[in-house]
C-alpha cells in the first residue's frame, strides 16, 4: 500500500512539473544526429588552350597549376575525401557543340590516392574549350548529397566560352538546393572578365574569390581552402518552418536550424528562457540570387504580447554573399512577459518567459529573379546563464550628490585663486 501511494505521488508530481514547465521545445539535436562525414572536396581545373599562355613567373599556367596541385595533395590530412575534375582537357577540334561537353571527371571523390591524383594531374595538357557552367553542374553531381559542407574549388584562366549554361545561374541553382555546397573560385592572370564572372559564382554560393598572380599564390591559397573544408560544421542543421506570427510559431531549444525565407518576409520562432537565463540568436541569410543590395536582415526578440524586448544589427562582416544579425537579451525580474492578474497568487515555481524571435529581410530582387524557393536561412539559437553588466560607480542622489558637486566647485575654485595669485605675484617681481 506503502509502495503504490509513494508511486502514485511520483506520477502526480511528474505530471505537475510538466504543466508548469510547459511544452518541451523542438531540439535541433533531436532533429538531427551528429555526422562523422570527412571533408569532401572537389578541385575542378581549367585544361583549356589558354592555359598554355606562359605569364605566370616566367612559365605555363597549366605547369604552375600542376605544381600547386601537387604540393596540395601531399599535404592532405588523411581523412580529407579528394576528387578532381578537369575542363576543356580532351577535345582538339574545333566543333565547339562537342568541345564545351569537354569535362571529365580524373580522380573520383574518395580516400586520397597521393600518387595516383598527382599523376593524373601531371599528364594533363591544355587543349580544349572552356565550359565553367557544365563543369560546376557535373562537379556537384560528384560530390553527391552528404549532410556536411561540401566545397568545390575552381581554377580558371578565362570565362566560360560555351554558356549556357551559364555558370553564375548554375551556382545560384546549385545555392538554391541548400547551403551545404560552396564554390571557391582561383583566377590565374585573370581580366575584368574573368574577375566578374568568378566574382558571381563564389558570391552566390558563400564562396570566395582570390587572384593568384604567382606559383605560390596559388599554392598557398588552394591550401587554405582545402583546409577550410574542415572547418565546417559536423551536423546537419534542423529543418524548421517558421510562421506569419508568434502564438503558432515553434518553440526551438538551443540549437542550429535552417528555413528559408522568401523577399520582404517575416518569420517568426520561439524560444523558452528562464529567469536569470541570457537569449543568444543569430540569424544568416544567404543571397543566392541577385538582389539589390541597399537592404539588410533584422532580428528581433518581442513578447508575447508584442512588446519588442531587444534588437539585433546587422554583422557587418563586409561580405555581400551573405547577411548577418544578432543580439542578446537576459530574462530578468522586470521583464517578466507574462500576462498574470494581480490579484492572483504568487507563484511558487518562477515564470517561463517565451521570447518570440523575428527574422524580417528588406530585400528586394532584381528584375527577372525568381522569388521561390525562398532564400536560404540559418538561425542559431542558444541559453545561457546571464551575464549581468558591472554597475557604475554610485555619486548619491538628491542632497548627499548636491554637497559633493558644492564641495568639489569650492576646492576646484579655491586652488584655482591661489594659483593665480601666485603667478601675479612672480610676474611682477620679475
């Protein structure tokens, strides 16, 4: 009898935490297991005529792609997954339908066979046509769907002679499948042309864009991106779908997710605090598509009842392939949200406060660019223990500060008369 009236107060117990506490916000770890992906990286080189041109130290663009190629892969760490593609490297007529199909892949996406890539790079000979726009397409085919950051790197001497398709919209239909693939992008002597045109294809992907001018330009640079790839994350953020308004907007835990969010468009989300607990959001918002750029993101934490508690600004990173915001906001004894009636008693458990988190975007397209899917968004969101600010130093209020500012006036003006008469009086002995 003992056993099943202790049993039964449990249950009760139990079961009145769980309606105080509320309902259990969406984890993005219960959303999404931990990936053990390796990296995987996927070089694609220009092969084509152009590359024979010899301005780059004194010698070939190809041989010094060769060289940077080689020192790279012996440098791998051993769990880095390596493919590489080549363009234009084949095909020596000059029927230009067949030679802008000109791209093979050389060294499949795997385990890095060090002596097997740098042999089947060093045998390559420039020849053909340049199609960017086929390659970037055939490039992600290669590195398949895997839940980690995937990059591919692109080294060119010259824009794409075959669009289309054209390799920047393949790079924004490639950026509009996720933001899980990055393009980077290697210029080799390149020209305004060819600047632009690689320009646009790592913006719209979250890339990067480097001019290697020298052997150990490229080298160094290839490197750094190669080693980038570890860098990224190692679990695949939680899908979410945010909402027109915050009373059915999903109630997030600490955690890293993903929605997308179309032109001019508010989404909202909501996120449990507990008093003497601190709201960490952020918000990223990839451009994937041409926009006009005199816009940004806001992110702002309200009530429930609306009242804006806090909001964020923009990261101004410099980067204009992709848009960030950010802010901070501690639940305190006064910012207390929830509606409760005066009369009532005081609760014996504190309140829950449930900040509601907006992501607004001012942006707007440009002529021709399509509005859906939405833009590519990434929200993070974290609580900790609140940090309180150091208060300032106490001067007193009313008669106790009014006595030390007469005090300090009297001893300021009192020095100030000595040290005159002091001065008069050594000037007209002198």
């Amino acid at each position: 009898m003992i056993n099943k009236r202790w049993s039964s107060a449990v249950l009760l117990g139990l079961l009145a935490a769980t309606t105080l506490a509320g309902p259990v916000p969406a984890s993005a770890d219960d959303r999404a297991e931990p990936i053990a992906e390796p990296p995987r990286v996927q070089l694609v080189l220009d092969v084509s005529g152009s590359m024979r041109a010899t301005d780059i130290d004194g010698r070939s663009r190809i041989s010094v792609a060769q060289q940077a190629f080689g020192e790279v892969v012996d440098a791998l760490p051993d769990e880095t997954q390596l493919g590489i593609r080549v363009l234009g490297a084949t095909y020596r007529g000059k029927d230009k339908q067949q030679g802008c199909l000109d791209t093979q892949q050389i060294v499949p996406v795997g385990p890095v066979d060090r002596e097997a890539a740098k042999a089947a790079v060093a045998t390559l000979r420039p020849t053909g046509f340049t199609p960017v726009g086929l390659a970037l397409r055939e490039a992600a085919k290669d590195l398949g769907t895997g839940s980690t950051a995937r990059r591919i790197v692109l080294i060119t001497d010259g824009e794409d002679t075959c669009a289309p398709p054209d390799p920047c919209q393949v790079a924004r239909e490639l950026a509009a499948q996720g933001t899980t693939l990055v393009v980077d992008t290697l210029g080799l002597a390149p020209d305004e042309k060819v600047r632009k045109q690689l320009l646009c294809i790592a913006a719209a992907t979250g890339g990067t864009y480097t001019a290697a001018n020298s052997a150990s330009d490229l080298t160094d640079r290839l490197k750094q991106l190669v080693d980038r790839a570890r860098d990224t994350y190692a679990t695949t953020p939680a899908k979410v779908d945010g909402t027109e308004a915050c009373p059915d907007a999903p109630l997030l835990a600490p955690g890293i997710y993903t929605d997308r969010e179309t032109f001019s468009e508010h989404r909202w989300y909501r996120v449990p605090v507990q008093p003497g607990q601190e709201l960490r959001a952020s918000v990223s918002v990839a451009l994937d598509r041409p926009v006009n750029l005199d816009y940004g993101v806001l992110l702002r934490a309200t009530a429930a009842d609306g009242r804006e508690l806090v909001r964020g600004v923009d990261a101004g990173s410099g980067r204009t392939d992709v848009i960030s915001a950010g802010l901070r906001w501690s639940a305190g004894a006064d910012d207390e949200t929830d509606e409760r009636d005066a009369d009532a008693p005081t609760p014996t458990t504190p309140a829950v406060t449930t900040v509601c988190l907006v992501v607004s975007n001012m942006f707007a397209p440009q002529p021709g660019t399509a509005k859906n899917p939405g833009m590519p968004v990434e929200l993070t969101v974290d609580v900790v223990a609140a940090s309180p600010t150091p208060d300032g130093p106490d001067l007193g209020r009313g008669w106790v500060l009014l006595l030390l500012l007469t005090v300090a006036g009297l001893l300021t003006g009192l020095v100030a008369g000595w040290l005159t008469r002091w001065w008069v009086a050594t000037w007209r002995e002198n």
